[in-house]
C-alpha cells in the first residue's frame, strides 16, 4: 500500500513539475496576440484560444500545486503556533471535509457537460477553432488530481512547515 501511495505522490509531483512549464508558453501567446493582430493581422484568435487552453490546464494544477506547498487552505498566523499534531489533524480535517466532497462534487457535476464536450469535439465559439473540449478536460484533471492529494493528505498527511 505504501509503494502505491508513494506512487500516486510522485505522480502528482509529475504533472504539477511539468504544469509549472505552460506559463511561459502562456505568457508569449498572450504577449503576441496585440502585434498579430495589429501588424500581421492574423492568427490572434489562434493565440488567444491556444493561450485559454494552456491557462485552464495551468490553473487546473495550480491548486493542487499550492496544496502540496501547503499554502492553499493552509491556517495562517494562528495555526503556526498549533503543535505539529494539530496542524497535521488540520490537514486531514481539510481534506477530508473540503477538498475531497468538492473533488466529487465537481466530477459528478461537469460529467455530462465534459462528455458532450469531448464527443463532439468542441470548437471555440467565437472563432471556430477546435480544441474547447480541452478546457472542460483540464477541469477533470483539476477535480481528480485535487481528489488524489485530498485521499494522500487523509491517509498520510505530510509533517507540517515549521514557523
């Protein structure tokens, strides 16, 4: 059980390590946006649309990123003072109360919405290119992997920062 939780762990770890790289792809596209449209006058509504794609993958990994760094849901000033087994009775409460119901209650919601989305392939309203669906994707993502850490912080919840 042990080798699956570590497992789990170094999995998370990987996609938030790889997550962190779309913020410089993200800021070059929405860098570029104004002079494609203003000088070549094309291919900005491509950037814009590739640029909300990699900003709502980002943001899916950002919370669990912030989670794993304890300063997401982390208790502030009051807590620090709390000792070590407080905190970490802290971290499953949150878990277990917070992150994990509304995981579920994000996957169960965005179910149909994200199957209809990725049957017919989505495209972008305003500007007709395909890829929408990878949006709806990203908040699956964002829902299972918030889930995964919430389920690694019950089970074993790591020692907290010292002050």
């Amino acid at each position: 059980m042990n080798t699956v939780l570590r497992g789990i762990d170094r999995l998370i770890g990987r996609i938030v390590s790889i997550a962190k790289w779309l913020a410089l792809p993200l800021i070059v596209l929405l860098f570029l946006q104004w002079p494609l449209r203003e000088f070549v006058h094309a291919y900005s509504r491509e950037a814009n649309d590739l640029g909300q794609v990699m900003f709502a993958l980002f943001v899916a990994v950002s919370i669990t990123a912030a989670t794993r760094g304890r300063t997401h849901l982390a208790a502030d000033l009051m807590a620090r003072r709390y000792p070590p087994r407080t905190r970490r009775l802290l971290v499953r409460l949150g878990a277990a109360f917070g992150l994990l119901p509304w995981g579920v209650f994000v996957l169960i919601a965005a179910r149909s919405n994200v199957l209809t989305s990725v049957r017919s392939l989505e495209f972008f309203q305003d500007s007709g290119n395909p890829g929408y669906f990878l949006i709806k994707i990203a908040l699956v993502l964002m829902a299972l992997i918030v889930i995964l850490q919430a389920l690694l912080d019950i089970i074993r919840p790591r020692e907290p920062e010292n002050p």
